[in-house]
C-alpha cells in the first residue's frame, strides 16, 4: 500500500505512447513487460510497432519478457522487412500458459 500511496505519479504523469515517437535518442532501450495485454494491445499498435522500429534502427536495445515478444511480432523495417525475420524467439505455448494458470488456481485466458 506504501507504494500506492507514494507513487501516484508513476500512473497519474503517465504519457502516452505516441509522445515518445521520434524520441528514441533520449533513451537507452524499449523494453517490453509481460502479461496478456502486449498480445492484444501493442501487438497491433502502430505507435508501439513505430518506436520498435526507431529503436531497432538507432542500435537501441529492443527488449521483452514473458508475453511481451508480441509487440514485435508486427514490426516491419524501413526496407519492408519484419523485424524478427530469421530471429530465434521463444514464448510461452497455449498449453503452458494453461498449466501456469492452471497451477496458480487462475482461470485460463486461452
């Protein structure tokens, strides 16, 4: 509860994502969190697939973890080809997603 109560502002001073297109030289990387919403949100989002590939283009650090691959799933480069084209990626599969679920007494998304 400290932490909510102490730092509001990490989520009330939020911006919104499109204000950090053509900002990609202020910041060392873009990194991806996990959870269900990159699969659905950003990887569809063109100003998250916008600033992976400033990013990517710039010889930043691309990152993410867990669910958050997603929002790299769509990217497309300036020469038209896919970020992860010919790249080794790993992910959770439906059926592991169901047992982590499963074994969290949580039920399933998928």
């Amino acid at each position: 509860m400290q932490f909510l109560n102490t730092k509001q502002a990490l989520w009330e001073q939020t911006e919104v994502l499109s204000t950090f297109r053509g900002r990609a030289d202020e910041f060392a990387a873009i990194f991806f969190v996990g959870g269900h919403g990159p699969m659905f949100d950003l990887a569809t989002d063109a100003d998250s697939q916008a600033l992976v590939r400033e990013f990517w283009e710039k010889g930043k650090v691309v990152a993410a973890v867990c669910h958050g691959p997603a929002a790299l799933c769509n990217v497309t480069l300036a020469g038209g080809k896919h970020l992860l084209d010919g790249q080794a990626v790993t992910g959770f599969s439906t059926v592991e997603v169901g047992c982590v679920a499963k074994a969290r007494g949580v039920r399933s998304m998928v």
